[in-house]
C-alpha cells in the first residue's frame, strides 16, 4: 500500500528513508502523541506571550514577523534533516506561537472572540476526527487519499496564483469574498485541512507499526502541527468571513 499525504511534512518517502543508525529504540504511536501534544504547549505558551503584548507593542509586528520566517525556515530545515526534528520541532512550534498569537489578536480586535471560537473548533475537530479514526468510522482507502492529496494540490495552486495577483494588484474574490462562493470556498478548505489530519493519523499510524526510527516520534509531531496551523488559520478565515456578513 502507497502512502500519501496532503501534508508536505510527510510524504511517501519520509519513513523509508529515515536514518536508522540512532539505536534500536523505535517510534510508537503514544510518543509521537505525547510530542505533539508538548509542542502544542509551546504553541500555546508564546501565542499567550505574544498576545499579552497587545496590538498597541511596536514588538508585536516584529514578533509577528520573526515568527513567520523563522518557522518558515525552521520547518524547511526539519523536512530535509528529519534526524533534526527533536530539536527543530519545539523551536518550530515556539515560532508559530510568536506568528499566531499575533495574528489572532489582529483577528480578535475587528471581530471579539473570534480567536477563542477558532481555538475550540480547531480542538473539537482534532478530536472528534481522531476518535473517529482510532474507533475505525474512518477507513484511509486508496481513493480517499487521493482525493484529498489532489485537492490539497489544488488549494495550494489557488493560494499561489493569489499571491502573485495580488503582488499586481489583482484580488481573487474567491479567496477573500465575504459572499456566498467565498464562504463555500472557505469551508472546503476547512473540510480539505481537516481530512488531512486523518491522513497524517494513518502516516504516523503506519510508520510506527513498520518501525521507524524513535526520532521520528517528532518528526511526526511536526507534521501533525503544521496541519493543525493551517486548519486553525482556515477557521480564523471562515469565522472572520461569517462574522463581516453580520454588519
């Protein structure tokens, strides 16, 4: 069976091609669990940190800034020295905490509790998805990777193509629109960011069983939190378009 995800983190020849000369020790589920829910921690503790700095702080757009590339650059790093991921993994979480505390309090300032309400629906659907997964509701089938790894591609070609139009002056109202079609076009790149963490479930799930190596318990944490960091900006997205239809 071929492995695939949406999640660039972990790709059919992650696993396969992981150094296996750091001991005999191997990855299991439950400490790939553990990491990830310590990274989250880390997450959570600078986005707290930079969110109490308040949007009136000339660090925050520094912060912010700092953030964005340095986990950029971090997660690059991470992808191509897997072996590095014990350390890169917190350092990335710690950056996307500094990007994301800053961004949700922009968010939270033009539309109040939004940042909390995207928090608590990232989170229930994290765990109604994995509870769903391990109680096996969810079948990871041939065809439903590759719908979802398809319409990942896809997203990320909208997004591309409305990054450089933008550099012209060109909006894409599909992306940004407040209407109807951009509400649908919301919630499906919600749906997509979701079902990636069922695929990234299964990733991890069968790395573990074929034995890789222990420092890939990170590396799999890793790839869990780059997803939740996108689903997470994807709901602040959607509930920032629902809300502005309500003024």
């Amino acid at each position: 069976m071929t492995w695939r995800s949406g999640n660039p983190a972990l790709q059919p020849q992650t696993f396969t091609r992981a150094d296996t000369s750091f001991g005999a020790d191997r990855m299991t589920v439950t400490g790939t669990v553990n990491k990830t829910a310590l990274s989250l921690l880390v997450l959570l503790a600078c986005g707290c940190w930079a969110w109490s700095r308040g949007l009136e702080s000339p660090a925050l757009g520094g912060l912010m800034m700092a953030g964005v590339i340095g986990g950029l650059v971090l997660a690059v790093v991470t992808v191509f020295k897997q072996a590095w991921a014990p350390y890169t993994t917190p350092l990335y979480a710690a950056c996307e905490g500094l990007a994301l505390g800053g961004i949700s309090l922009v968010f939270n300032r033009q539309y109040p509790g939004i940042a909390s309400q995207a928090v608590l629906l990232t989170v229930a659907t994290l765990g109604v998805l994995l509870v769903g997964y391990r109680a096996g509701l969810i079948q990871v089938s041939s065809r439903f990777r590759l719908g979802v790894v398809a319409a990942t591609g896809g997203i990320a070609l909208v997004y591309f193509a409305s990054f450089i139009l933008g550099m012209f002056g060109v909006a894409v109202p599909l992306v940004n629109s407040n209407g109807t079609f951009g509400i649908l076009f919301s919630v499906f790149v919600v749906a997509i960011a979701a079902l990636n963490l069922v695929l990234d479930f299964d990733f991890i799930d069968q790395a573990a069983r074929r034995g890789a190596p222990k420092y890939m318990e990170w590396y799999g944490a890793f790839g869990l939190l780059v997803t939740l960091v996108w689903l997470y900006l994807e709901m602040l997205r959607l509930l920032a378009k629902l809300q502005s239809r309500e003024r």
